[in-house]
C-alpha cells in the first residue's frame, strides 16, 4: 500500500478568481500545511487544464506535496501529476490502473460499502466519500450519513476522507469513525487567510485522526 498522507486533503475552486489570486490561494493553503492537493476543473478546455495545471504543479513540488488531478487522467499524465481522482461517471478504476500502473496514485469517489469495494478491488489507493454537508461548489453531490461513511471505513483496507461542506464548525459530527482525513474546498478558498485557515484545519484533523 502506497504511503499517502491525506490527513488535510485540499480541492481547489477556482470561481471567481483571477489565475494570480487563485495560485496565491494554492500556495498559501500549501504553506499552511495542506496534506495533499487535488486540482478540481469542471469548465476548462483541455489546453486550459494543462496550463493551469502545469503552474499549480511547480507549487504542489516547491512543497512536497502530491498533485493529484481531479476526472482528467490525460492531464494528470500530460503534467506529469502524482495522481488522478475518478467519480463513478469516469473511467472505472480497474481500468485507470491498467493504463496508470502501480505506482500512480488513484483515488476514487464513494457513496456506498459496495460502490466502496468496487474501488477498492479495482486498484484505488484511497477513497472520498460524501457529500457529508450540502457544498457550494458547483458539483453535482448526494448526501452521505455518517453511518455510511463508518461502515465503508471498517470495510476496506485503504484511507478513507469524509467530504462534503466540511469546514471548522461542523467537523466534530466526524469524531469517532475511522477517517484517514477529510477534504476541504471552500473553507480554505473562500477564507480570508488560507495559510491560517489550513494550519487550523490540519490540527483538527490530525486531533480526529489521532495523529499527534
């Protein structure tokens, strides 16, 4: 099994940003200890999601911290990104894995214990699981329950991170069930200061997941 921290796992958003403000944002939220880094481009041709995608990477790098590609496993491959992320509308993981190999990172979205193991035996490293909370980036999400989110911790070997809405006032409805991590988008983009934001973020997350 891959070594893969995800105890603070960042998604960007973009919207309404100007591409320097945005890359201000990524660095900061790097600089304030985010674990991981999923770059999210819903409304980008190709060409723009490479571009921007190519700049995030000399961030992600300048920091340690892996670059993983959320849909787009052409871009991911094009940038030369750590990973891919795959909703269930995307290619099947088991598919993903043949064209990636092992040593790339594969994440994968789930909903439920099935959809979960599918995943799993299909080669995913790591699994979201959400909505937890209503989002208000603009992706599609069905609510997870916290029972459900329990019950695909205990069923497969790989991380696990809650998503969904997820910020520093409604995290606790997680204590107790076995996450690897959580992911955030808009507590960190939207925050006044994100380098602050993501340093209070990670201490509640190693806290949840007992790692410090």
């Amino acid at each position: 099994m891959k070594k893969i921290d995800t105890t603070l796992y960042f998604i960007t958003d973009s919207t309404g940003f100007d591409e320097a403000e945005f890359l201000r944002r990524v660095e900061e939220a790097l600089k304030g200890g985010a674990t991981i880094l999923q770059l999210r481009e819903k409304n980008k041709t190709t060409a723009e999601y490479i571009a921007i995608a190519e700049k995030v990477h000399e961030l992600t790098r300048k920091y340690n911290v892996p670059l993983i590609i959320d849909d787009r496993i052409d871009v991911a491959l094009a940038v030369g990104a750590e990973g891919v992320h795959l909703g269930k509308e995307d290619m099947p993981i088991a598919t993903a894995r043949r064209i990636l190999g092992d040593d790339f990172i594969i994440g994968a979205t789930a909903k439920t214990v099935p959809w979960a193991l599918e995943a799993y035996e299909g080669g995913a490293d790591y699994l979201g699981v959400g909505a937890i909370y209503p989002t208000t980036t603009k992706v599609k999400t069905v609510l997870t329950s916290t029972e459900t989110l329990d019950a695909i911790c205990k069923a497969v070997p790989i991380p696990v991170n809650a998503i969904g809405g997820l910020n520093k006032t409604n995290i606790d409805v997680l204590r107790g069930i076995g996450i690897a991590g959580f992911c955030v988008v808009s507590a960190i983009m939207k925050s006044d200061d994100p380098k602050a934001e993501t340093k209070t973020l990670l201490t509640i997350a190693k806290e949840l997941t007992g790692k410090r």
